[in-house]
C-alpha cells in the first residue's frame, strides 16, 4: 500500500467593493482594472478543500460538495494544478529527500457551508482554497501574493481570498501576468466594526457567467472604457484610502458607486446583461431612504454577477440599518421569498 498524503484548509469568499469585470487577458485571467474586496468571515461563508495525493492514484479527481466533478475540460483548473507541480518541482530539486509529489495524481475534497447556487461567489472561495491545500500538501514556501497569481488563473476574484480583512487586486501591467496579484490593504483588527448582511434575494444559477458576460462587456459597451480609464483608476485609490482612514461614509459611497458604475456597464453591453431584478432595486432604495433618515451614510449596497445584495454597515449601526431594511422587505411583494435577510449570514468578519 502506498501512502496518501493530505492537507486540509479553508477560504473565505469575498464581496469585491470595487468590481473586476473585464479581462485582458482570457487565459491568464488579467483584468482590465485593479479592484478591491471585504473578506468575509470564515464562520459564515466558506469552502473547506483537503488536498491528497499518492503514487497509487491513477487521475487527478475533484469531489465538489459530494458529487465527482469531470475537470478533464476544465483549462483553468488544469493550470493551478500545472502551475502548483511547477513549484513542487522546485522543492524537490532543491532537497533530495523530498517526495515526488508532483509526480502523483492529486484527489481533491472540497465542500462548501453555503449553498452553491447562490450566487455568493463561491468559486472564489473554491479556488482560493484549493490552491492553499496543494500549496500545504507540497510545502511550497511561496507567500499568499505569490499564489495569488496561481488563484486568479482559476478563478480571477478568488486570488483576494488568499488574505482576510481588506483586499486589493493590483492588475499589474505585465503580458505575462506575474505582476496581477493580490495584496492585503488592512487586516480584520484595522477595522473590525465592518459587518455586511447578505439578502438572498435568488439562489438561481446567474443568468450570463461573469467570464462570458464581461467579454460582451469588454466587445460591445462604450461606457466600459470610460469606467477603467477615468473612474475606476482614482476610486481605487479613493476606496484604499477610505479604508485606511476607516472613513465608512466615503467607504459606502464609492461602494455603492462603483456597484451601480458595473451594471451600468453590464446594462449598456448589447445584448445588454440584467443581473439585478425588482428586489434588488428595492434594496436599493431601502438602503438610501436608511441614510437619508439617519443623516448620514450608515449603509452601503453592493450586487455582484446576481440579484443578491450585500450591505456593509457598522456594528454600532445594527440597529439603524437592520431594523427598517427588514422592514422594507416585509413591505415589497416578493420579499417574502427572499425572507433571507440574514443579518446572522455573515454578520461579522470576526
Ligand atoms: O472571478 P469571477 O470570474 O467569478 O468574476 C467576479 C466578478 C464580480 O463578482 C462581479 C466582481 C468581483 O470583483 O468579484
């Protein structure tokens, strides 16, 4: 009997505050513009993977949540796996004594505490975590930037799920990709009164994939060159700054911006993209009449590739923002299906 050899970790998923959408590069996953994210906590939303490997396996395997996924097809996969044995041989050529991991075929586990479907990013979390379990089970002595880079071949938003707290996506410039990597802007601890909630509003597949949707973007919109070269350049450096400065207003508002900068670019793309619905847009204004009643912004909406919406708000507002968002929900047909409002999922990054 041959040994099997194993490593277990977890990776969070992230909500990007401001949005990836668009590559320039469709192999390497190089996006057209940096872009930052809020980690979420690890209680809440996860993907736990165990990496094995062994001379007696015979092929590379996945089980997602239970099921045997057929990743013979799968590019982006197939590329961390190449790119991760290229680093083992490395260690290998480096100490005699080590195993040739990267000779054996890898099994890999991976399950997550959510549901899959729902739109709440969950291949980032599924890459990111994959990637850290191979990268344990060969000992590679590469930093969490540096296997960023392996990541966001998977999956480009999974390479910010390498970091907790504050996240960045530098777009880097170079053909090759070696400098488009993620970098931790703040830890949890910065700024741990940061809560998000997560309403569910659908828990359907999305419509468009993000990879096909942002090549329609990319091809068609002529809003979309605007938003990488004259906004999204000085948000970036406006949103780090908010959050090294934990201003949540200034925050809020470029988060909410640069939300609606994305669909609008989705929606401006021909054939145009609708991820948000009704219900989203209820959200919406739920959100604004919040931080018009209070005076202040206290609230800030966010939506992905999907209708589910994530507001980031501050512990000592719980109160203010929870109270009439649920409200608000009860009171729009429709809520009631998406009666997830979920202040407990994540409700904090602690
Ligand atoms: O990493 P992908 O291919 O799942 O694309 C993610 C796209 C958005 O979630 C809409 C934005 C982002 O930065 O996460």
């Amino acid at each position: 009997m041959n040994k099997i050899y194993s490593a277990s970790t977890t990776a969070p998923v992230n909500i990007a505050t401001l949005k990836y959408w668009g590559k320039r590069d469709t192999t390497l996953n190089l996006p057209t513009n940096s872009s930052i994210s809020v980690t979420l906590s690890q209680d809440d939303l996860r993907t736990l993977t165990t990496a094995s490997c062994s001379k007696s396996f015979t092929e590379d395997t996945l089980w997602l949540n239970g099921s045997k996924e057929d990743i013979t097809g799968s590019k982006r996969l197939l590329a961390c796996f190449r790119e991760l044995r290229e680093l083992r041989r490395g260690v290998e050529a480096a100490d005699s004594a080590a195993l040739p991991m990267s000779e054996f075929k890898l099994h890999l586990v991976s399950e997550n505490n959510f549901p899959t479907a729902a739109g709440l990013a969950s291949s980032a979390a599924g890459l990111a975590a994959l990637v850290r379990a191979i990268a344990d089970l060969y000992e590679l002595p590469q930093d969490a930037t540096e296997l960023s880079k392996i990541a966001r071949q998977g999956s480009g938003s999974a390479c910010r799920s390498l970091f907790g707290g504050y996240v960045a996506w530098e777009m880097g410039s170079s053909p090759d990709g070696s400098d488009s990597k993620a970098v931790q802007i703040a830890p949890v601890e910065h700024w741990p009164e940061m809560r998000a909630c997560i309403l569910v509003v659908s828990a359907d597949k999305k419509d468009t994939s993000s990879t096909a949707g942002m090549q329609v973007t990319v091809n068609t919109s002529p809003l979309f060159a605007h938003r990488i070269n004259n906004v999204v350049p000085q948000r970036f450096e406006l949103m780090k700054k908010s959050i090294l400065d934990r201003d949540f207003a200034q925050f809020a508002q470029l988060t909410m911006q640069d939300s609606n900068s994305f669909h609008a670019v989705c929606l401006d793309s021909t054939p145009p993209i609708f991820y948000m619905n009704d219900i989203s847009r209820a959200a919406i204004r739920a959100v604004d009449e919040i931080n018009r009643l209070a005076g202040q912004t206290v609230a800030a909406y966010t939506f992905d590739a999907g209708p589910n919406a994530v507001i980031y708000y501050l512990k000592e507002n719980a109160q203010v923002v929870l109270g009439p968002l649920k409200a608000a929900l009860k009171s729009q047909d429709g809520w009631a299906s998406a009666s997830a409002i979920k202040p407990e999922v994540p409700t904090s990054f602690e």
